[in-house]
C-alpha cells in the first residue's frame, strides 16, 4: 500500500518479474509521484489497484508493505506551508508508530520523504512561493547538490525497492529523496541508511 498527496520521466532498467505475485494498493496514483509509482510497480509484475486502504486485510494476512509519502516539507516547515508542513510531520509520525504496531503481524511500514519533485501540483505551489517573496525559481535548482529537480521516477524507484522482498528487513524507516538538499542529512549504502552529520 503507498499513500501519496497528490513529469513522468523514463522508469530504469526493471525486472519484470521483481514484484510477480505481489499486491499493491495505490492511493493518489493518478498523477505525478503517486502515478510514476504505479507504472513502476506495474512494469516489475505487480498487479496494482489505485484505490483506498486496507490495513484489515494485510494484517489478516500477515503480509504486507505500505509506503506513505511525506515532503521535506516536513522537516523543514515554511511559513505559507505550515499546515502542510504539520500534516506531513504527522504522517512520518504516524508511520513510524504502525511499523511498530503492525511488524509482529508481517506487515512493514516505511516512509519515502521527497523534496523538490517536477510534479503539477509542486510546480503550483513553488510558483505561488515565487511569487510571494519574489524569489527567483532557478535558485531552487542551485540549491540542490545534484543540480536538478526531481522527477517522479526517482521516488518510484525508491519505493519499487521499499515494496519488494529486497527491504524484507526495513520497517519504520523515512527515507529523504531530494538530491542532497536538506542540510544535516547524509546518505550512503546506495541511499538505502540514512545517518546524522556528525
């Protein structure tokens, strides 16, 4: 299950039959991330519904995964985004909480925590940013190590990896997918740990 808020770019290299024989459930996966997440889970053999939860069913069947999608938006809380900002620290919250709940039931909860992502609705809400406090849109670019924003494909892959048997030991975990851009934070091991700057 991937809970999504919700520019498609080419998926990587899949393995058709990664996900042959699982079950997704996607919600929000009409457009942007929540869409790229389909078409990756859907071109690794999964067969996948976009609809609404249902935890019940998982822990009655002792297995499961469920990704939700934050924002770094989360960590680090702007003024005109503040109720959004709150929304999303809740849900990394809540998150981390059910992992602990739902673990001994089989089923793993993770977080995947994007930052700047080409998507219709981000590309709104930068703009409205811009607008108000007049910032220039290409220093949001400048600001991201990898020097570009993120497309939807990038998070997709993420959580391709977070729903197949390869994260089989991975639960209450929140991993940020924003091109290097929030201070403080580093990642290694291919982005699978993350750890605190020291």
């Amino acid at each position: 299950m991937v809970h999504n808020a919700a520019r498609a770019h080419q998926s990587f290299l899949t393995d058709p039959n990664e996900l042959q024989g699982k079950r997704a459930l996607v919600t929000g996966g009409s457009r942007g991330i929540g869409a790229a997440i389909v078409k990756r889970l859907l071109d690794a053999g999964a067969k996948v519904v976009a609809s609404a939860r249902n935890l019940p069913a998982m822990i009655e069947r002792c297995s499961g995964v469920i990704v939700n999608i934050s924002s770094v938006a989360a960590l680090f809380p702007q003024i005109p985004l503040l109720h959004y900002s709150a929304a999303k620290a809740a849900l990394i919250t809540y998150s981390k909480g059910l992992a602990k709940e739902v673990a001994s039931s089989g089923v793993r909860v993770n977080i995947v925590t994007p930052g700047n992502v080409e998507s219709p609705g981000a590309e709104a809400i930068r703009q409205d940013i811009f607008n108000a406090f007049g910032i220039d849109p290409s220093a949001v670019v400048a600001g991201i190590p990898l020097g570009r924003l993120g497309v939807p494909t990038d998070i997709a892959e993420l959580v391709g990896f977070l729903v197949s048997d390869r994260a089989a030991w991975i639960t209450g975990s929140n991993f940020i997918a924003d091109g290097g851009e929030s201070p403080g934070v580093c990642a290694f091991s291919m982005g699978m740990r993350l750890l605190p700057v020291q």
